[in-house]
C-alpha cells in the first residue's frame, strides 16, 4: 500500500510540475503582443439574441475545456526550436555528447535527437498557437458583424471596436460596439422580365414568392426567392436558365427605410461569331426519348439494332441484355413530355438504385427535325455493372459469451438475374471462438462454432397482388425483398438451429420519409441442446443450488459427491419434487423454483413465429456529416394471427397448457409497437447535443403467454443504458436476477453532449435512464412486473464519460458509465451509493451510440 501511495505522489509531483512549467498561458506571448481572452458584443447595449454572432469575429479565443485552455498549454509545452537546440548542445558540450554516444551509440544519439523534435513538433501540431490581438484583423470582424446586420435589414449599421487591456499583463479583451439604428422594410415587389414566357410563368406562380411587403428585408429571403423561381423555370421547360440570370435590385434611397425590390430576368446570352447576342428563352419539350443500355465509346461504329416501346427507342448495340419494362420503368420523362429537372434527376436515381449501371449519362440536343429549335432528344447512356462479384471478408469480435472471435464471410453477388435488374445475393459465413466461460467442458481454446447462410433476391418494383402504382408511384423507389436464411451454432448456449425467411416491400415518400412493410417474416428456432440449460444460465443454477443447500438436499439421486446439484438429471428431479410438495419448502423458495423452473421452460422451448410488420421512418439528415437533426421511427409488428386462424380451421392439436402447435412446435402470438425519436443540435463550436427516447411493448395473446426470447427487449450494454452491461438490467427492480435479463417492455431516454478534444479526439458527457418490464404475461415477481405510473421509480438512471477518436469513416468509442440511480438497492441506498470506479463499466463501440 505504501508504494502505492509512494508511486501517486510521485505521479501528482510530475504532473504538477509539467503543468507548472507551462502554466502561464502567455509564456509564448512576445513583448508587446496581448493574447486575446475574449471577445464581446454588444447589439444597441445588449447582448446578441441569436448565439451565432459569437461566431462571427475572425480571431476566437484560444478553445479550451471550459475556461481552461488545454490546447494552448499543450502548444506552450513545445519549444520554439527545439531542432537547433539540440544542434547547440551537441556543439557546446561534446564531452557530453561523447559519453552518450558511448551509453547509447551514435545512430541511437541521432535518433534521440531526432525523436525529439519530432516529439516537439507533434505538440506544436496538436496544440494551438495562441491567438493576439490584431487591430488589423479586429477592424474586418467589425466589418463581418456590419454586413451581418445589413443581410437582415439594418442597413445603416455601425460598428466600432475597442481593445481592453486585462488585469493581467500580455491579455487583452476585444468589445465590439453595434449600432444597427431602424431596419428597412420591403415596401413593393416589381420585376422586369425580357422573355414572355417566363414573364407568364414568374406571373402565375408569384403568389407563393418567399418576399413578402411589409417584411423586414432579409438577404436569405432573397437566396430563397432565387431558388424557387429557378426550379419553377427549369421544372416548366427552360433548360437553359441559370441561377445567376435571376438578379433582384433594391432602392432604398430616399424611401424613408423603405426597399423597393425589383426582379430583373434578362433574355440569355448565346455566342454568335465573335459577338454575344441575347435570345429569348424558350419552354422545351421533349419530342425523342433514346435508350442505349450497353452503351460503350467503342461501339460507335457498330449498327445499332433499335426497338419502339411505350413511345421510347431502345438502341441495343449487343444482344438483349435488360427487358425493356425494366429500362423504360426507370425514365420518368416520355415523347411530348416539357422538359423538367425533377424528372431528370428522378431518373438519375432511380437508374443508381437498380445497382446494374454505371452512373448514367442523360445528355440533351435540339430535334433535327423541329426548325423552331423548343423540342429537344434526351439520350440515356447506360454502362453495365459487372454481373458477378464474389467478395471475402474477416472479422474479429468480442461479446459477453466469448472472449475471441474470427470470422470468415464469403459473398456472391448476381445481377440482373431475370434481366429486369434483379438482384441476387448469396452469402455463406463461419465463425470460431473462444467461449468467455466453457461450461461445455470442452477442452479446446476454439469451443464455439457458428456456420450461416443467406440469400437475398432484391426485385426494383413491388410484387403484391394489387395493383400499387396509384399508391406508390414509382418515384418512391419502390422495391421487394425475398430472403431466406439459416443459421446453426454449436457451443453457444442451447445449441440453436434457426430458420428465416421474409417477403418484405420498401419505398420512399419524400427524400426525408420512407417505409418497409413485411408482409411475411417467419422465423424457427430449435434448441439442440436444452438440457444443457443449467450449464448455461449460471445464475438460475446457483439459485436452485442454494436452496437445495439450504433444504439439507443429501440424497445422490439430486447431487454430488459435494452436494450440488448435478445437471441435468439432479436439477430435474429437484424441481419436479419441490413443485409437488415433497420438500419442506417454505413460500419464498417455492416461488423461486416455480420462476426458475418458468424461466428455464420459456428459453429451452423452441420458438415458430410469423409475424409482419409495418416500419415508417422520418429522418432528416443530409449525409453522414450532419449533426443537426431528427429522426423518428414507428414500427408495429403482429404475429401469429393467420397461423391461428389457419390451425383453428383444421383444428390443429394442442399441448399440455391447451396452446395450439405447428409441426410440433407452439407458435408465438403478440402485438409489438415500438416508437423512437432521436435529436441532434449542432453548435457554431462544432459541439453536439444528441437525445433519444424509445418505448415499447409485446404484449402475448390468444396461443401465448409470453414473448419469445429473440423478440423481447433487453437493457444495458454501450448503446443503450452504459452504467450496466448487456443484458444485466432490470427486469424493474429486481437487479438483475439472470445471466440474460429480458422483458416485454421497455422505456430508455439518453441524452448526450460532445465536444472537441484535440484533433480527432472528441469527448462526451452522457445521461442514460431506463429499464425494462413484465408487463400482460406469466411473469408473478412483483418486482419485475409494471402495474401502475409510480414503478416509473425503478427507472434505473446512469452516467458518466466518454473519449472518442475519430478516423473520419468511423469513430472508436470508450465510455464510462457510473450507476448513479440503482432501483435494485433498498430506498435509502438507490442514489450515488454505487458512483465509484469499482461499480463502473467501461463499454467500447463503434460509431455513436444515437
């Protein structure tokens, strides 16, 4: 003990003393120079109402951790020269610089050196430089913070800066000083528009403009007025409109803070000769519409064979490759169609989403045959993907069930399987691994074996026995999904086999809305080995143990030389005795029993659900970058309904507990909604705060009682309440009974914020609350069952810390994860009684959690 408390102190001193050395924030600061501590704004002599502003100087204080500067003492840390110095040294000192090379050699001395400066340089890189003040560059933030007023209307703005020095010498604080005075207000909207078409269009659509008389001018309406009349243009026929032909021109002179707009659309310029002249624009239509699949440069020269479909020209330079449904299916414009921009770029995706091409080619020129030049021929190329792609993989993982585990996936890949763009996919996948506790006494370091296969068929339109299009256009991207799959593993619990297979449908609303429908998702599931149970779920033998401990249990019908338990024929027995009264067990161990013995039957049973499920999903995020959004999603799944109506009509055989069974097997009936949202703001600093809340419930009816293991919720575990692991809360209060805690309803609320570190170190602070409950099911253990609003209580609540790297394509994870309300403690003890390091779990992941 003492030599640890030895090695602390001696820890503290170091760091102290680094810290010490570098303390002084202005130990880089020449003389004369004043680093910059803050900058602040005042808006007609009071703060700025909207947090952006803070932004808007060009010098930013040094950033910190709070108040703390943590980057500029890591930079102070470096020393300016850090090469020449070392040069120095070694020319002032070579009886020094002999006896090194004799301890180390000459080339390690070099190295040493070099490892210096490198060492130097990379504080350099990591820290940041402080920030002065610089007059210069204070004047143009003045002139940002102007022009910032002036695009929302303060078109007299003022402002003036002033540097105050510290109290503390080299430190200064920059005031800035805005005085806006009275806005200007859009007092008319006129336009002067050369082309008379697009005159008349501007005309019948002005009545959703984005200006607004009697509006506080503002620059981003203006941006938005812009936008909307250059898609009104191009969606109605005017290739040829660019956005910087819109302009819009403002008279405030004299008007008494009054701006007079006025749109100015001049006739587009064309070059003729060596003169530009202007032209009217014209309203486009298109007269031809050609398809070339296959289309290669090279075969320019080869006589194309062409065929008339649905008013298309398909051009084929080979043989026939891809239906002609499938290739005009994907083109949403057609002969005598106006040209417009939302059908070209529909076209463009749908063609990207039939995964057979290349990105296409849409090109358009005027129809030879039309002398007033308005119709136009649009020419789709197309290049064909490779049809076949056979890619391998390897994994490793690790889990709650085993240490180590390798993996090796193999997948092959089909397309155009029935040459309407199909896509077949054919996926085999073995794994090995070291289990994290071998009940099996297998003596082997690789005891767990998992073999798999998959196969998926992916059609580009919807197969439903109803005609859909009415419904679901096919600008929702409609598609359907036949999958099938098998998976078998060895060593790992029971010993499972298990068989799926689903029909699902999926489209797209609007960019931002999408749904799946399974019509049919059908899953069995057999266990191999369930006698193994109680070799497997240590904590429900230990229970069993313990009470037959605690009965004086001798007899070697039930235990061994050392009075436990033998599995599986003493676990048995005992269970069976105890449940028909042949012990002298009290209420409280025969309800023990009883919930093992319930536990023990719902996880050994094999499992036949078919189920469908009905998901909508609403997210708005523009590309993996964005940090600032929302995404909401339902899902409702029911199961057992039509195999319940079907074994009721043939009169299907039951078992012991009056169910109806399938092939031997009981199938599953339960009704499961499930809701989350999640939320994402972003800050000017690049700084996140990210929430989510989810809820459901299974509820069993009609053929079952309870919810299949594989359909239940869990809790804990790096994505969801990180002060537990997997699996190890709940359920309610009763802290975790079993190795695999699971429950039919579930709450999680998670709120999270993240800042930058250093570099591509990034940090967070984290709250997670929730737990899970029995609710509508066998379950008799109060403790885990959800009667009323007040066993909201037994929400568990953790907290705690978390670094981050980010490699730019994924983020390496660790968080600490402190329980900082436990419901499974007695009253008096759920609060911060277990927020230490020795109760916390450190969970690591890939990616954020929400």
């Amino acid at each position: 003990m003492g030599i640890k408390r030895l090695h602390a102190k001696i820890g503290l001193i170091v760091t102290l003393i680094i810290f010490s050395v570098s303390c002084s924030t202005v130990r880089r600061v020449t003389d004369g120079r004043k680093l910059l501590l803050e900058n602040n704004i005042i808006v007609d002599s009071l703060a700025p109402d909207d947090d952006r502003v803070a932004n808007l100087p060009i010098q930013q204080p040094n950033q910190g951790i709070g108040f703390f500067p943590l980057r500029l003492h890591i930079y102070n840390l470096a020393r300016p020269h850090r090469d020449s110095i070392y040069l120095k040294w070694m020319q002032e000192n070579p009886k020094q610089l002999e006896r090194r090379i004799d301890l180390l050699s000459e080339k390690q001395t070099i190295q040493l050196g070099e490892g210096l400066v490198a060492f130097n340089q990379w504080l350099k890189r990591t820290g940041q430089a402080p920030v002065l003040v610089d007059e210069r560059i204070s004047k143009k933030s003045s002139e940002r913070l102007r022009l910032w007023y002036w695009n929302q209307g303060w078109f007299n703005t003022e402002v003036d800066e002033e540097t105050v020095d510290a109290k503390r010498e080299k430190r200064a604080r920059v005031n800035y000083y805005v005085q806006r005075h009275q806005p200007y207000i859009v007092d008319s909207i006129n336009s002067k528009i050369s082309t008379p078409v697009i005159d008349s269009l501007y005309e019948a659509h002005k009545n959703i403009s984005s200006l607004e008389k009697g509006r506080q001018y503002y620059t981003g309406d203006i941006n938005a007025e812009r936008d909307r009349l250059y898609k009104l243009f191009r969606n109605n026929g005017a290739i040829h409109m660019e956005k910087e032909f819109i302009k819009f021109e403002g008279d405030t002179v004299n008007t008494d803070h009054k701006a007079n707009l006025t749109l100015i659309i001049r006739d587009r310029e064309i070059e003729d000769a060596d003169s530009t002249v202007r032209i009217p624009f014209q309203l486009h239509k298109i007269s031809q519409v050609h398809i070339l699949p296959d289309y290669q440069r090279e075969q320019d020269s080869i006589v194309p064979d062409t065929v008339d479909y649905k008013g298309y020209k398909i051009i084929r330079n080979s043989k026939l490759k891809y239906s002609n449904r499938v290739l005009t299916d994907a083109v949403f414009f057609e002969p005598d169609f106006i040209y417009r921009d939302l059908d070209r770029d529909r076209t463009y995706k749908r063609i990207t989403e039939l995964n057979s091409f290349l990105y296409p080619s849409i090109t358009y020129v005027e129809d030879p045959a039309d002398s007033t030049g308005n119709n136009l021929i649009a020419n789709i190329s197309l290049t064909s993907k490779k049809k076949y792609n056979l890619v391998f993989g390897t994994e490793a993982s690790h889990s709650n069930i085993q240490t180590f585990g390798v993996g090796l996936n193999t997948s092959f890949l089909v397309r155009n399987v029935f040459k309407g763009s199909e896509l077949l996919s054919i996926t085999f996948r073995g794994n090995i691994g070291a289990s994290s506790n071998n009940a099996t006494g297998d003596s082997r370091f690789f005891d767990l074996q998992e073999l798999g296969a998959d196969a998926s068929l992916i059609f580009p339109r919807l197969f439903f026995p109803l005609e859909t299009d009415g419904v679901i256009p096919k600008y929702m991207s409609p598609a359907t999904n036949l999958s099938l799959g098998f998976v078998s593993q060895t060593n790992i619990g029971l010993d499972r086999q298990s068989v799926n297979g689903a029909l699902s449908y999926r489209w797209q609303q609007t960019p931002i809305k999408s749904t799946r429908f399974d019509l049919i998702n059908a899953q069995y599931v057999r266990n191999l080995d369930p006698q193994d149970f109680f070799n497997v779920y240590r904590s429900s033998y230990t229970s069993l143990n313990d009470i037959a401990m605690d009965l004086n249990i001798t007899d070697p019908t039930y235990v061994n030389d050392e009075n436990d338990l033998t599995v599986p024929e003493g676990t048995n027995q005992f269970i069976n005795d105890a449940l028909q009264g042949n012990f002298n067990t009290n209420a409280s161990q025969l309800e023990d029993i009883r919930n093992i013995n319930e536990r023990r039957d719902r996880l050994v049973q094999n499992n036949l659900i078919i189920a469908s499920s009905y998901n909508w999903i609403r997210n708005n995020k523009q590309g993996i970058y964005d940090e600032d959004y929302s995404r909401f999603s339902v899902r409702l799944e029911s199961a057992g309904n039509l195999i319940a109506g079907v074994s009721s009509l043939v009169n299907a055989d039951r078992n012991e507990n009056g169910n109806r069974r399938v092939f031997g097997v009981e199938f599953s009936q339960y009704l499961k909604p499930e809701i989350e949202y999640i939320k994402h703001w972003e800050y000017d600093n690049k700084n996140v705060l990210a929430i989510k809340a989810l809820g459901g419930i299974a509820v069993p009816y009609g053929n079952s009682d309870n919810i299949p293991f594989i359909r239940s919720f869990f809790a804990g575990g790096p994505n969801d309440n990180r002060a537990w692991q997997a699996y190890e809360l709940g359920p309610g209060s009763t802290g975790g009974l079993n190795d695999f805690n699971v429950a039919n309803m579930k709450l999680a609320f998670n709120a999270e914020y993240r800042f930058q570190l250093l570099g591509a170190f990034k940090g967070a602070i984290f709250t997670d609350i929730g737990n899970i409950w029995n609710v509508a099911d066998s379950e008799e253990d109060p403790r885990a069952v959800f009667n009323e609003f007040q066993d909201l209580e037994n929400l568990a609540i953790g907290s705690g810390f978390g670094v981050r790297y980010d490699f730019g394509f994924f983020v390496l994870r660790f968080d600490i994860g402190f329980k900082t309300y436990n419901p499974a403690l007695s009253r008096d003890r759920r609060w911060f009684t277990e927020y230490n390091f020795a109760n916390s779990v450190l969970n690591v992941g890939i990616n954020y959690p929400f």
